[in-house]
C-alpha cells in the first residue's frame, strides 16, 4: 500500500539554502521540515509542478520517525494530509499557489511597453502635495520628519504656483486618484497656497489629509476639513505627550480628526501608557528615527518571528510581497520645485512641469525600482526564509539603511 502525501493549495513551502517551510495561510501555522534526508526528498516531490503538489509514499517510509512526525504535524495544522492510494486510483492533481501576471511590468519589447503604457497611471492611488510655506517653529528635525513619515516641512519659494496646483488637482481627479496629502510648513491657514486651494479642495471628490502640527489646531480647521470632505492629520511631538492631550482629543472628538503621536525614546512610549488615551479616538503612534536612538528601535520597531506571524498572512500579501512594495507602491510626492518623487529617500522621476504623471508613473515601472523594492532582492533579506512573509522594506530601512529590522537571523 502506498499512501499520498499533499499538501493544500492554501499552504506555501518557504524554501532556502538550508531549511523549507510549511506555511498555512489560513490558520497561520508555521512548521519548518527538519534537514532530514527522506524530509528532502518530500519536499522536492512537492515543488516539482508535474506532481500536483503531492508525493506517494510507502509503508515503509511512513514508519521513519522523522517523516511521520511530518505527517501528522501537517495533518493537525491542517495545511495537508495523507490518504490511502492505489495503483488504480487517478492521482489527484493539486495546484501549487503560484503568482501569474497579467502584464510584465519589466517588459522589454517596444510594442508591449506601449501596450503596458495605455493603462499606466491606474498604478497611481496617492499623492503627495507639498507647498511652498515659512515656519517659526524651529523643529529640531524639521528636514528629517518628512523623510519617514507623512509630515510638514519648510519649502521655500518654488516654481509651481496656484494655477499649477489647480491644474494638478484636476489631473488627480481625473486620474481617479484615492488620497491626496496636502503638506505645508507652519500653520497651513496662513499659508496662501492653503487659502486659495480650499474651493479647488471641496470640488474634488477624492480624499484629502490635511497634516498640521498639534498647537495649530482650532475649531476653524474642523469646518474646513467638514466643507472640504477631508481628514485632519494632527501630528503630536513627544513634548506634547501630556495630559492637555487628552483634554484636546476629548474636545475635538470627531472622526474626521487623527492623531500622529512622534515617539523616539522609551521615555516617550512610557508616557504614552501613564496617559490613558481616549479609546474611541484614532490614534497612530510614529516611531522616528533620531540618528541616535538605534538601541529604541530595536526594542520597540524590530520584529521578531512572532511579530510577523502574530496574525496569518494570506496568499495575496505573500504575492504582492513578491514582486512589489506594499508600502512604496503607487505613491508619488511633489515638491514646490515641481520635483516629484517615487520616495523622497531616493533620486527624483522627474519635473511635474517638463513630464506627465503617465510619463512619470511609466518611468518608475519601467525603469526605477521603488515601488518595486523588495526583500527577495535585498540585502540580507534575501537568504531568509521569511521573506515574503516580513511586511515590504519602509522609509525606516532606507533611512537607517539597513534592511532588516528585525531581530532574526539571516540562514
């Protein structure tokens, strides 16, 4: 008698130089095959396509205490099983979870670039709106905020004016973009760019998020941000931390209002937790990178394996941690110098005055690697198992450059 050893179409095999995973997406269980010579050659069964992601084995294999031990781990993690077979059976043919896709976006002929080209800027979902601004607040890391998370910075006089702004809003618009991010230094009602965009604003049906500092906000920006249908990102810096934040979450109680609370050092997460937030407000806490804070983000941004396995991860983020970035992905910023960006941590696309947003958005799958920046082809990422499971590379790791913020160990 022999017996058929499969596993489902749910379940991934993680493989590396030295060790194989059996992954379940559904239920999340996590079993790594132990370096066993008849373990191996299971696995090989099972990652050649021809065998319908099953092997037979036989009676004696199944009595090998290593590969029974397999078997029954696969079966209770329900990630697979083993059934009687007989020769006079049709094996069943199970398929592999496999990526195809509908267009190569690394294409190398004309004639399918230009194809690829037609619908190019349906890759664009969010935006990102810098205006030319002055502050008084003398930020420690007004240069550096930005770099790593949705913040204002002061951008002196550039060469987009209002009429360009309308123009580009319209394009959005028509582009049907998701998000738009409207950033400027210092109080953005004083900021005349602010001011005469606020029609163009309400006009346009997709979301906006409008950042500014805590001390700005007043019952004047919760009627602009009602008149114009968009979100008030108010950014908490860690000397704010204290208990008139809870009384100005508790006034402006209302989900059109989100709070960014800045941490960089371990005192600051503790005064998060004397605080008592509000449960009923949205809150975002914002790890920043000082330059000398590493030993803070190891303790409190790294992960570790039971992080990244804390909920299951399903096959379409293992897909899309494949081939893109799920964090860069379809998002460009533009600075008053009309400079836009894939990510402001890397070289510029382009001039929204000299390119179009389809020539820019071309350029970056064509020829840049953003959006497509990921661990399977990083360094050390790329000898881990865990790749395609670990959330896709941010603005932490290109600041700190250093890939894995993590606390395990590369194979």
């Amino acid at each position: 008698m022999k017996y058929l050893f499969y596993l489902e179409p749910y379940t991934f095999l993680l493989c590396g130089d030295y060790r194989t995973v059996v992954y379940n997406t559904l239920n999340g269980a996590y079993l790594v095959c132990p370096e066993y010579p008849a373990v191996q050659s299971v696995i090989e069964q099972w990652k050649d396509a021809m065998n319908g992601y099953s092997t037979l084995l036989s009676e004696q294999m199944l009595k090998d205490d290593t590969v029974k031990h397999l078997v029954e781990s696969v079966r209770n993690s329900f990630s697979g099983d083993c059934v009687e077979y007989g020769n006079e059976q049709s094996k069943p043919y199970l398929f592999q979870p496999t990526l195809f896709l509908n267009t190569d976006i690394r294409v190398k002929e004309e004639e399918q670039k230009t194809s690829l080209g037609n619908g190019v800027i349906e890759n664009l979902h969010e935006v990102t709106l810098f205006f030319s601004s002055s502050c008084m607040q003398d930020c420690a890391a007004c240069s550096s905020y930005y770099r790593q998370i949705n913040h204002c910075t002061v951008c002196h006089e550039g060469v987009l004016k209002i009429e360009d702004y309308t123009r580009l809003l319209r394009q959005l618009q028509i582009c049907g973009i998701q998000r738009v991010n409207l950033l400027a230094g210092g109080n953005p009602f004083q900021n005349s760019y602010v001011r005469n965009l606020s029609l163009d604003f309400a006009k346009s049906t997709f979301k906006k998020h409008l950042y500014l500092q805590y001390n700005f906000l007043n019952d004047e920006y919760i009627e602009f941000a009602q008149q114009t249908n968009s979100i008030l990102e108010v950014s908490v810096h860690p000397e704010d931390l204290d208990r008139r934040l809870i009384d100005n979450m508790q006034k402006y109680h209302n989900d059109i209002v989100r709070w960014n609370l800045i941490v960089s050092a371990e005192a600051d997460m503790e005064q998060l937790d004397n605080l008592n937030l509000p449960e009923d407000v949205s809150v975002q806490v914002r790890p920043f990178y000082t330059g000398s804070n590493y030993a803070f983000f190891h303790d409190f941004v790294f992960s570790d394996l039971e992080d990244i396995l804390a909920v299951p991860i399903d096959r379409k983020t293992i897909f899309r941690h494949k081939v893109l970035n799920d964090n860069f992905f379809g998002k460009l910023t533009i600075l008053p110098s009309g400079e836009v960006y894939a990510n402001v941590n890397c070289p510029a696309l382009g001039n929204i005055q000299e390119s179009s947003l389809k020539e820019l958005v071309y350029k970056e799958l064509t020829e840049r690697d953003v959006w497509l920046r990921v661990r399977s082809k990083a360094t050390p990422c790329k000898q881990c198992i865990n790749k395609d499971l670990c959330p896709s590379i941010s603005n932490y790791e290109l600041v700190m450059d250093k890939n894995n913020l993590c606390k395990i160990q590369p194979e």
